[in-house]
C-alpha cells in the first residue's frame, strides 16, 4: 500500500473490499475471556468447548405416553391372537418403577419417564384397548420400539460445540443439560460512537436551515446492540480539529473501539485523517473500492481500533456491517465473523456499472419458492430510507455490469444472530 502521508500531502490508494477486511480482523486481537453466568451468555462467544459431561439422553426413556412392555410378551399378537398385558402400575417423568416387570406385565409410562427394568418397548395408548386388569393388543412390538436410547443425542465426551461460537438460545439449552451455571466466555470490547459534522441536531431538536438530524449515531447504537456490544456514546462534536482530537483521545482511554461518522472525506472539515495523524494511529487504509463508502478510512493504535466510517448514512451502515462488525467478533475469538449469504435472484434490473464492488441494500422474499432480492428504494450513499427497508445487501463484484432481472447475486443478510457460512469476499 502506497504511504497514506507522503511529504505532507494526503495521498489515497483504493483496495479491494476483501483486504481491506483481511486488514481489519487481521489487527483485531483477542482481549481475553471471563466467566459469565448462565442467565447472562446469550450473545457472548463461547472462549470454551462444550464438551458433553454425559450421555444425553443420560438413561433409556419412553418417547411417548403409553406402556412399557417386554417385547417378548407380544410376539404373536395379532386381531385374532390379541396379547393380554396386566398394568402393575404406573411411572411419570421423574419418577422410577418399583421393580422388574415379570411375563405379560406391564407400566403405564409417561413420556420421558425412565424405563422400568425388564422393558425394551413402548407400546401407545392409541394401539391399545382397555381390559379389567390392563390392555390387550393385537399386534406384535420390537425391541427398542418406541424408546428413546441413552446417548443417542449425545456421548459423554463428546465435543459439541467449539470455542468461537456465538451463544444463542441453543447453545443455553446445552449448557443447562450439562449443568453449566457459569461458562468462559470471550470478554466483549468496549466501543465508543461519535458523531461527527457542525451540521447535526440532536433527535428532539427542530430542523433549522442547513441542518439534519443525527442519524447514524443512533443506527451505529443499534448496529452494536443488534450485536450484543456494550457501548458508550460520545455525541456529537462539532468540526473543530482541536475539539474534535481531545473527544477522539478521551474515548480511546475508555474504549477497545472508537467508531466515529463523518469527517473522512476530503472536505475542508474533514479532520480524521489529521486527527490520526495527530494521534499517532496507523492507518491501515483510507479508501476500498466499495460503493457505497469508499472513503472508510480504518486505523490501529496499540491493540485499539479507530473507525472511521462516512457520514453518508448507507456508507456508514455498510462500512459498518463490513468491517466493524468482524473486527468486534474477531475480537471475541468468533469462528464466523462475517455476514452470512445466500445467493439470491435479482428482483429487478440493475444496469448501472459496478467499478467497484457495489453493496445495494435490499429486501429478500420468498417468490414462487425461490429467493428474489430487489433493491430497497433510492439507494445512492446519502441514502437512509433504504436502510430502513433493507433485510439484506446484495453485492455486484467490482469491474461488473447490466446486471438482469432473474441473475444470480450473493445477498450478505442483517439482522440475523450470527454467521454460519462465512462470506466469500468478492
Ligand atoms: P461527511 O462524511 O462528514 O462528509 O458527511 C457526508 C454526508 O453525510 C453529509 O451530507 C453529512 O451531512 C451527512 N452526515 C454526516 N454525519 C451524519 C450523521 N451522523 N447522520 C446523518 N447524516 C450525516
Ligand atoms: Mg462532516
């Protein structure tokens, strides 16, 4: 990569949107684990393995309601031979029969109740018929029938889930099966959000001429809390180099990520570039041929990372979505840090040109059983109702065009809890 700085001169060279991913997950380093309680895991990334402490199901069980039988006693049942049971009692969940069943006797069982000893299958109620002393049935049942064997779902020792894998209600069933009240989880990194542009109101402020509201500070929060990542929010500053360097400094010291909009162009108040500068922050790169947020400029101090998305509301969630999202799980030791994708059939025509690689935002739907991915409306980098309609980005590879209704995309989809398949970065 060219020198961000040469003499003085502030110099660009865009790279391809999956180095400058490389470059971003490649500079965020771990930053330890802690042990959380089971009640608080979800959203954390597990820093263990969960490896089975036993069989589950941990002993033979009924999978349904109905009678527990020796399969034995039932061999030549049939309409006109019907096998006559006497029930000796009865079993729920939890409890365990009092003793072994002798010929031609059998448990009322419940589901999930442990099998009495000398039973091997479950009969149910519906192939039954009521006599004074039992049942009687009509057709012959096999071992194992109808029984829900130990260790079948799991083995103790087995390894079942690996560290680097996000913890969502899943993931807290197993924990609970295995009596896991506490597990190691990656520690989470703290981010800061600020705002940038002389030209931002507040939410509850009036519009006056020449001003907006400040979008993208509240979309960042969510962005993060979509991510289950605590935050602290700085604001909004105005474009004032020397303010703007000391609110920059103050949360670096409070945070693992400073995330600030705007300010990464090269308008006359565009001060991030001088305010790394100034920091001492190493940029790893200032421009990616992406569209929209070609300008996403990211820099590392020490083990910190400092993003510096546009101000333009779709090139801040996607640079968003592209870069800091990864970094943050990759921080947390996540084994899937990109957007999960799917390929999807274009909705409509796109015959604009794709110099460099192109991210629409977009909706997905099923149509006719298939899925069908149209662009969410205007859609230029200042977009923001877009965003708001989007489930999905569809991306176009760079150095393409005319793309057609019908064509195959990839589509990287929000919203959801965590990869699966980790994206093949165009
Ligand atoms: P900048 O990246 O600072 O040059 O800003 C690019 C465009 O995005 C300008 O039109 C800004 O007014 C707008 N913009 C900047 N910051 C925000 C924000 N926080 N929310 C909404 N729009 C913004
Ligand atoms: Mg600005």
């Amino acid at each position: 990569m060219a020198a961000i700085f040469e003499g003085g001169s502030f110099v660009r060279q865009a790279i391809p949107v999956h180095e400058a991913v490389q470059l971003v997950t490649g500079h965020a380093r771990p930053i330890g684990n802690e042990t959380v309680k089971l009640q608080d895991a979800y959203g954390h990334i597990l820093a263990e393995p969960i490896v089975a402490k036993h069989d589950v199901p941990p002993f033979n069980r009924s999978a349904y309601d109905g009678f527990a039988v020796r399969a034995k006693d039932t061999l030549n049942a049939e309409e006109e031979n019907p096998a006559m049971l006497e029930v000796i009692g009865s079993i729920g969940a939890g409890e365990v029969g009092e003793r072994e069943l002798k010929e031609n006797e059998a448990y009322r069982i419940m589901t999930g109740a442990i099998l009495p000893e000398g039973a091997d299958a479950i009969v149910m109620i519906e192939d039954t018929t009521e006599t004074d002393a039992g049942f009687s049935i009509q057709k012959s049942f096999q071992a194992g029938q109808n029984i829900s064997y130990q260790g079948e779902d799991a083995q103790v020792g087995d390894v079942l889930i690996d560290a680097g894998a996000f913890i969502h209600p899943g993931t807290i069933a197993l924990l609970a099966t295995f009596g896991y009240s506490e597990v190691q989880v990656a520690k989470k990194p703290n981010v800061s959000v600020i705002s940038t542009g002389t030209e931002l109101l507040d939410v509850n402020e009036e519009l006056t001429p020449g001003k907006i509201r400040n979008s993208n500070g509240p979309m960042l929060e969510g962005q993060l809390k979509r991510l289950n990542i605590p935050y602290t929010s700085f604001g909004m500053m105005e474009d004032d180099l020397d303010a703007c360097t000391k609110i920059v400094e103050r949360a670096l010291e409070a945070s693992d990520i400073v995330i600030t909009t705007g300010g990464v162009s090269v308008g006359d108040f565009d001060y991030l570039p001088e305010i790394y500068k100034r920091l001492g922050a190493k940029v790893l790169f200032n421009k990616v041929m992406m569209r929209p947020g070609s300008v996403t400029t990211v820099a590392v101090l020490g083990n910190k990372l400092l993003f510096g998305l546009s101000g333009n509301p779709s090139a801040c969630f996607t640079g968003f979505e592209l870069f800091a999202r990864p970094a943050i799980l990759s921080m947390m030791g996540n084994t899937t840090p990109y957007l999960p994708h799917m390929t999807a059939y274009l909705g409509e025509d796109f015959p604009k040109k794709n110099p460099f690689t192109r991210f629409i935002r977009a909706t997905w739907k099923l149509v006719d059983g298939q899925v069908m991915a149209s662009p969410a409306g205007f859609n230029k980098s200042n977009a923001v109702s877009s965003i708001a309609r989007g489930n999905c980005m569809i991306v176009l590879p760079s150095g393409t065009e005319g793309y057609e209704k019908g064509m195959e995309v990839d589509i990287l989809l929000l919203g959801q809890e965590n990869g699966v398949a980790s994206w093949k970065i165009p």
